[in-house]
C-alpha cells in the first residue's frame, strides 16, 4: 500500500498497482473505507476511449505535420490512454510535440510509474499543482510556448470521481479556451482613445504613490497590480497579470526603477508574448538595477530616465526607445501652508536647515554585504574621493581608467550582486564626502539637519541641531516652510541631473539653496528661479547673502514656484510620458 494522500476535496486515499505478468494492468484506490479499481471491468477499453474522437482534432496521421491544438490530459491514470496519445502525436509531429498532463494525485502516479515510463518523452509537460489557480497558470505558460493553440482536455472519468471540485473546472476552462482563444482576446487595439489605460505595478516606492493621485486628478482609467513580497516572475503573479490585462485592456504598463520585472525575464516574455508595452520610469540610477537582469531589452520595453545623461548608456545597452523625464512634485501635497494642517513643532523652525542621510550606514552596509577582498577595501575612500571628482558616469569605466588594480578586482567578483554592492559602496562614501564637504559650508550658520544618526560621527558635537528623519508625505511639506533656507546638495549616484528637494521646498513656497547641476538649467531659469552654488565655499557666501536678503529671496521662491506649477507637476510628467508612448506604440 502507497501513502495515503489528501484529494483537493479533502478525502484520504491510497493506491496500489495491480499487476499482470509483471506489468501494470490497473491500479486499486482505497478511497473513504471502500476499495475502487481506477479502470475496472471496463479495463484497458475504458481507458483507451477518451482518444475515440482522436483523429477528429489532431487530424491524420502525416509525419512532420504542424500541431494544430494542444492536448492536455487531466489524469494520466494507468498510462494506456497516456501511451496512446503519445504515439498518436508522435506519428504526426515526429519528436517535435506537445502534450500537457495535469496529476496531482501522487499516490497514483508513484503506483502507476507513469512518470517513470515517459520521462524520455520531452514534450510532455507535468503539471502537479494542487490549486485549481495554479493548474491553469502552468497549462497558459505551456499554451504561450506553443504560441496560443486551442487547448484539448480529456479528463479520466476516474479522476472526476476522485475529485470533481479539481478537474471539472479545468476541464471547463480549457473547452471554454477552445471558444475564444485567450491570446486572440489579448489583441485589441493599443490606444484606441483619447486617454490611455494604465496598468500600474504597484509597490510602496514612495513616487507610485503621485503617480496613482495625478492619474487620478487627470481622469486617466488605471488598474493597479499589486506586487508580491516573493519572485514576481511566480506563477500566481503571472495569473493575477494576466487576468487584469483580460478584463482591463490597458494600452500598456507602467513601472518604477524595473519593480516586478523579474530577473529571469518572465514578465518582459510575457508581454512580448502580449505584445503590451511596457514603459519603465527610472528615479534612481538604472545602471545599478538593469545589469542585473536578462532577457530585458525587447522593442516593445521604453526606459524613461530622470537623468539625461544616462540616455548614451542606456541605447548602448540595445534599448530602443530610451528619453528623459525629470522628477516633479506633487503639487496638491507639496503646497503652500494651510490654516487646517497640523501645526509643527516648534524646533523645527531654522535659518537654516538641511534634509538628507549622511551615509554612514549605507557604506557600511554595502561594505558587510559585499565580502571584498582587500584590494577593494584598502583605498576605497581614495577611489570614492577621486570618481566624485571625475566627470566619469560610469565606475566600471572610472577604475578601468584611473585605478586598475582596483577595476580588475572588481571584474572579478564572482556575482552580480557583490559587483552592484562595490559599486554603490563607491557611490554611497562619494556622496558622503562631498555632503559633509557642503555641509560643513553652512555650519558657521548653525543648521538644523534632519537625518539619520550618522551625521553625529561626521560633525562636531556642537555649532548644529540634530532633528531625526522626517516622513517624506507628512512632515516634509509642513517642515520646509519653517527654514529661511533650506540648503541642498545632490547625491553622487547623479552628476548631472537634479533632485526631489529642488521641486518640493518651492512647491511649499520656500526658498532654496542647491547645488549646480547641469540639467537644472534646462528646468529654471539660474538665478531668477533657483539659487546654485560650485563650491562649499560659495554656499557659504550665498547662504550668507539671502539670509540677509528677505526680499530677494521671496522674489526666487515665487518665480520658482510659478515655474514648477507650470511645468513640472507630475501630471506635466505623465502628459509626457503618456503622448511618448502612445507616439511609439500605437
């Protein structure tokens, strides 16, 4: 006697084989306290029906045909009908064929060797789930790899007795398959209005979060899929992609820094397989995220960056439809104060202040996770210092340029992730020293900074107050107003592209001190609409000046402010991105 094993209904049962000179002719089920034969005296016979009608869908017997539907068995039973059918197709489609068998009944299967006596046969695919849900995943996975052919199921009478709440259903979705074929339903129109349809993956990346609320203050139809804690590439996220591209149409996806593309490429075929397209919003630097992939340059995938200088790169890298779309602000969250919020505490009011991490604890985390070898770590605070100086985007390309050594070892990590790890290792100690540099530009003003307690280890103990991190959507916008200035400076992850805070503190319209980058002068007009200083010795000075300034400061904070009304909200941004894709996919 086999193991006992549950059904999907919940029953108990066993099984073993019976045997006739040596082979097995039939299996016997203990089944509830009653003992049931899976064929019976119907014996081979019974089996062998479910292919009567045969000839009918797979059509006649010609070797080297092109199979024109897709057989998926629900039960393998004793193997008789399994053998049949095999060599059926094998007859037309020679070594080439497909053919599905959905069994998840263990006990039989181990007593019957089924899957021992055709493991030589590769197109048979097995499909063990034991949900409904994930049966059908696996079956339209297969039925992709075929390019959508009709699905044919031949359901083993036994099985429907053992257990009909599991293969009625699957025995139904697959004829229902045969009506309307799903991957014919996937071929609408792409952007038939005025408005497109936007499938959102969503995630708590705090920009989905604006983007969701001026889709919605633009009225533009969106749908939100919800990404899972594990593998996106699953196959229950799969199926919930799928049946939300089913019943909402949208004319393609819209994703932040690549969230739920899987590594492995299981979402980028999927969509080609849809032909959706997929338009990926990159806020963070798209280096240190897309090598670690495959499969993901396809013609049908458009990379927006928020900084221009990353779009070289990105072409080189074969992506075809690659454009700049800066950051904004959410304009109905980052406003001008209102009577009704909350008041703020009253330590937050500062000539000056400035919001950022000091990133200590990022370099030593990179540090730990990464396990380097001594040769990195020895000078890497040298290296950091030096690629922050250098008009290099890349680091790969920087240490193969001005530090070998270091480059060759760094080639030599053995996995992508400890290579990502050195890089924003290098990144992160870059950006240190150049905001502790800045910093330390505005200490004769006694700042007020707001971060994380590392800044306790890089500054003096007195001449500054220390505020903890403050919650980006509640407490930023009633926080930059209270500061005369609020001071800025840009993290090394981008040399020439712009932040969030050059957007939000004159949202709120309060003024701002930044550093110079070169894009900000595609975005404001210098001088009039947004202050930048080179060097930490002139943000002292400019610092200096619009404390005791009042008018001309007020005078920058509302041109700004007017600037970013007009152009740089995020429904500006979707606008854009929105006619972009509709211009090189509809």
């Amino acid at each position: 006697m086999k193991k006992s094993s549950p059904s999907q209904s919940g029953a108990i049962y066993s099984a073993k084989a019976i045997r006739e000179q040596g082979v097995v002719s039939d299996l016997e089920v203990t089944h509830e306290g009653r003992t049931l034969r899976v064929l019976g005296p119907g014996g081979v016979a019974r089996e062998l029906a479910l292919l009567d009608y045969c000839e009918e869908w797979l059509g006649p017997a010609s070797r080297g045909g092109t199979q024109t539907v897709l057989p998926v068995l629900l039960g393998a039973g004793v193997g008789f009908a399994l053998d049949a059918l095999v060599q059926a197709l094998a007859s037309r489609f020679g070594t080439h064929f497909r053919l599905v068998v959905v069994d998840k009944e263990l006990p039989l299967l181990e007593a019957s060797g089924c899957r021992e006596r055709f493991a030589a046969f590769t197109g048979i695919t097995w499909v063990h789930a034991p949900t409904i849900e994930a049966a059908l995943c696996s079956i339209t996975h297969e039925q992709d790899a075929v390019e959508g052919l009709a699905l044919k199921a031949l359901v083993h009478p036994f099985y429907l007795r053992l257990d009909r709440e599991f293969y009625a259903p699957l025995r139904e979705a697959c004829e229902a398959s045969q009506k309307a074929n799903f991957w014919e339903r996937m071929r609408y129109p792409r952007f038939a209005g005025p408005v497109p349809r936007v499938l959102l993956l969503t995630s708590k990346y705090f920009l989905m979060g604006e983007v969701i609320a001026a889709c919605d203050r633009m009225g533009v139809p969106h749908r939100l899929v919800h990404l899972p804690e594990g593998e996106t590439g699953s196959e229950e996220f799969v199926e919930e992609l799928l049946r939300h591209v089913l019943e909402f149409q949208p004319d393609f996806v819209l994703t932040l820094n690549h969230l739920g593309v899987d590594r492995e490429g299981v979402l980028a075929g999927l969509l080609e397989r849809l032909q959706l397209p997929l338009a990926s919003w990159f806020v963070d630097n798209p280096h240190l995220i897309l090598h670690m992939y495959s499969r993901l340059v396809t013609p049908l995938t458009a990379i927006f960056t928020w900084d221009s200088d990353n779009l070289p790169s990105l072409k080189q890298m074969g992506f075809e439809h690659v454009f700049y779309l800066p950051l904004g602000v959410d304009h109905m969250r980052f406003c001008l104060p209102k009577s009704s919020q909350a008041p703020a505490p009253a330590g937050w009011r500062a000539p000056v202040s400035f919001v950022g991490n000091s990133m200590v604890y990022k370099v030593e985390a990179r540090k730990e996770a990464g396990e380097f070898p001594p040769v990195l770590l020895e000078r890497y605070k040298d290296v950091a210092a030096a690629f922050s100086e250098s008009a290099e985007r890349s680091v790969t390309a920087f240490l193969q340029a001005h530090f070998p050594a270091e480059g060759a070892a760094y080639e030599a990590l053995d996995t992508a992730e400890r290579k990502l790890c050195y890089e924003a290792m290098l990144t992160w100690e870059a950006t240190l020293q150049y905001r502790l540099s800045c910093v330390q530009g505005v200490l004769p003003f006694s700042p007020l900074i707001v971060g994380d307690g590392g800044w306790h280890s890089l500054l003096p103990q007195s001449g500054w107050r220390y505020a903890t991190e403050l919650n980006y959507y509640e407490d930023l916008p009633r926080f930059y107003p209270l500061s005369t200035v609020n001071f800025n400076c840009t993290s090394k992850q981008m040399k020439g592209a712009v932040n969030q805070r050059v957007f939000d503190v004159p949202a709120t319209g309060a003024f701002l001190v930044t550093d110079f980058r070169e894009q900000i002068a595609d975005l404001f007009h210098l001088d009039k609409e947004v202050v930048c200083y080179q060097s930490p010795e002139e943000a002292t000075e400019l610092v200096d000046f619009y404390l005791k300034h009042e008018a001309r400061r007020t005078q920058v904070a509302q041109a700004a402010r007017k600037r970013i009304l007009a152009d740089h909200t995020y429904e500006k941004r979707l606008e854009a991105l929105f006619a972009t894709m509709r211009k090189a996919f509809a």
